[in-house]
C-alpha cells in the first residue's frame, strides 16, 4: 500500500547523506587549516556550502513551491554564491546550510510524487518535483565528490 507520508524518502535520504559527507569533509578542510583549495579556481570550502545552501533553497523553495525567496547570483554574477566572507566561522556556513535542507524537507512533504513544479524553465516546461529532487542529488553528489577530491589532495583522507 502506497504512503504519502515520505513521498520522496528515497531521494531526499540520499541527498541527506551526501549534505552530511560534504559537511564531514568541509569541516575536515577547514580544520587542516586551508581556506582555498589547492585548484585554479581556488574556491572556498565555506564557499561550497554557501552555494549549495542557495541551489537548495533556489531548485525547492522557488522553483518547486514557487516562493521568490533570495539567492545571491544575478545575470552579471552568476557564480556570486560561492563567495564567503572569509571572516565568518565555517560553523556559520554548516549551520545555514543544514537549516536550508530542512526547511526543504519541510516544504516538500505537501508534494506527492509526479506533481509539477510551481516555476517553469524559459521553455515554459515545468519540471516534477521527482526531477527537481533527482537534478538536486546529482548537484550535491558532484560536490561531495569535489570535496572527496580536495581531500584527497590534501592528503586528509585515504584513497578508497
């Protein structure tokens, strides 16, 4: 018998798991004492959590529920999200994000699966909140594997 009580507990448990290894690993970084990772781009772990605290919020409070609520990169600024004012404790970042996550998870429980999205894409098609979700985990598992790179670089954790 079907449940409407965790619609998408498959996909947002996974997400959750990834968010936590990001995490692990952000505060890991941030412990060895390094503020710009060891690529070209040199972005900020605190930087990384900033941008998935606000592709979070973006793909489900605006896109799926349709709120306007903030996000920090515009046209002429499109990567400002991963900025991080360097002066704010990594903590601030974690905390903001796992805030982010769970309000999502609280939005997302009046959606049953196959609903549509409240935003639609400049195509005029509006994805379900089944894609939003599985869009979701791909961005946040592309990041873990960032970060599980970076530390590896690092030297911070063994190679599997």
């Amino acid at each position: 018998m079907p449940t409407t009580a965790k619609p998408f507990s498959a996909l947002t448990d996974q997400i959750q798991r990834q968010l936590e290894s990001i995490v692990e690993m952000a505060v890991q970084v941030d412990r060895s004492g390094v503020t710009h990772v060891p690529l070209r781009s040199h972005w900020t772990v605190a930087g990384l959590l900033n941008h998935q605290r606000y592709v979070i919020r973006f793909w489900i409070a605006n896109v799926v529920v349709g709120a306007d609520l903030p996000v920090p990169w515009t046209d002429d600024s499109p990567h400002k999200d991963w900025n991080a004012d360097p002066e704010v404790a990594l903590e601030t970042f974690v905390n903001a994000l796992q805030q982010e996550w769970k309000d999502a998870l609280s939005l997302l429980a009046a959606y049953p699966p196959g609903e549509l999205a409240s935003q639609a894409d400049d195509d005029g098609n509006r994805p379900t909140v089944d894609w939003v979700l599985s869009h979701l985990l791909a961005e946040v598992a592309r990041h873990a594997g960032h970060m599980d790179a970076v530390c590896e670089i690092l030297k911070l954790s063994p190679a599997e």
